[in-house]
C-alpha cells in the first residue's frame, strides 16, 4: 500500500512541475509577443473613408515600423508630409521613383511604365464601372519618392491633388513611417499584397511578422490558463467521492 501512495505523490509532483513549466513558458510567449509587437509595430486609426473599401472609417490597423526604402508598389503606408497634411495619412503607392504612371487606358485601368495594373480593391465608380481615376493624368516620380493614391479614387485626396507643386504629386520615402500589415479592428487580419503589381520591377512586399506574433500571444495565453488551471482540476478530482472512500479503506490497511 505504501507503494502506490508514493506512485500517486510522485504524479502530483510531476504535474506540479508540469504545470509550472507550463505557465512560465507561457508567460515569456504571452509578453514576449506583446513585447517583439510593441518594437515592430504601431497602431492607427483610419480617419477618412479615402481608403475604402481596403481600409474603413475609424479602422485600427497596426502599421510596421519600416524605413522608406523598403516600400514597394501596392503598401499602403503611413506617412508624414506637411504639404499635405500636419497629421499622419493613409495611401496606397502606386508607383516609385522613375516609374511613369498615367491614367487610364481603354479599359479605365491605371498604367505603370505602360503597363496596365488591375486593382481588385477598387469599387465601381459611375454606371457600376471600375475605373482607376476620373481624372486623367501622366507623371514621372522622381527618384526616391512614391506616388500614392487612396483606394476610393472618387473622395481621396492624394497625389492627383497636388499635380502642380514641385514633385509632381509624389511624397519623398524619408515621409513614410509605416506600412499597414494588419486590420485589427474590424478584425481582418493580414492586408492583402495586391498582385496586380507583382509582375513590375521590384515585386510586392512580403507581409510583416503578424501571423508567428499573434500564433506567439495566443499560444502563450493558452498553456497560462492550462498550467495554472492543473492545480484546481487536479484537487477536484482528488476530491471525488470515489476517492475519498478508496483513500480511507488504503489508510485502515496500513
């Protein structure tokens, strides 16, 4: 009888340890994500509808910290320009340094160095036809800049309303202080690459680090409530009837 006392006790202490381990694995998932996010990432709201149907009114997105340079066609970035505004903007970029973009081609399609670019995001414009801009425009970005465009290309103010200043509508990549990875609220997670750019010079970008970051948080979470929940479960199933009957006639043997 002596035996199978130490057999159950060393069970219970194994599961302590278990769950111990459990919870502090957990714990530096949980934070270490928080943490790894805090350093990548920084979060937005959308104050306009300029970016719909992409991007809502009052939408929370988390915006990689990145540097100018990394952007290619189709981010839609963060950026600061006081020419446009004295608060940070949401755009989606259309086109880089040296690029000729115009609009629009007999299928109403927006044009990158001659080539047409389809533009799924966009939502129909008059007579339920999609076209890339109601206003017609060609322009060379300079070097080092973007030109950027919001995705409702009937309300945005963006690089069709600044054609006449100096650089031609563009925003130098020194502006930019983030690209939008995710949409957080409404939940839509990741933010599509469009493909439309992707046979252009350069590619598209690939998406940020969200996915392994919120696989982090949520695996930490989850073995934190499971280890920390071992100790009452394994009480209350100490605590059966059952046992307690067994455990007494165990004791009298002895």
């Amino acid at each position: 009888m002596s035996g199978t006392i130490r057999t159950k006790g060393g069970r219970g202490r194994l599961g302590s340890v278990l769950s111990g381990l459990a919870v502090a694995v957990g714990c530096v998932l949980f934070l270490g994500g928080f943490v790894w996010g805090a350093l990548l990432y920084r979060p937005y709201t959308v104050p306009s509808d300029s970016m719909t149907p992409t991007l809502d009114v009052n939408s929370r997105v988390l915006a990689e910290r990145v540097d100018g340079a990394e952007v290619k066609r189709g981010d839609v970035v963060v950026f600061n320009d006081p020419l446009w505004s004295s608060s940070p903007m949401v755009k989606r970029v259309v086109a880089v340094g040296g690029d000729t973009v115009a609009c629009c081609d007999a299928d109403g399609r927006l044009t990158v160095g001659g080539r047409a670019v389809d533009e799924p995001y966009l939502g129909p414009g008059v007579n339920g036809r999609t076209v890339a801009s109601g206003q017609e425009f060609s322009v060379t970005v300079p070097e080092d800049s973007l030109f950027l465009l919001g995705d409702d290309r009937h309300t945005s103010l963006d690089s069709r309303s600044h054609l006449d200043e100096a650089g031609r509508g563009s925003v130098p990549r020194s502006m930019v202080v983030g690209r939008v990875d995710a949409v957080v609220w409404p939940a839509k997670g990741l933010l599509d690459r469009p493909t439309g750019f992707a046979g252009l010079p350069g590619g598209v970008s690939r998406p940020g680090p969200f996915t392994p970051l919120l696989t982090m948080i949520v695996a930490g979470g989850v073995l934190v409530l499971a280890g920390a929940a071992y100790g009452p479960v394994a009480r209350l199933l100490d605590r059966r009837p059952g046992d307690r009957r067994a455990g007494v006639r165990t004791g009298a043997g002895v």
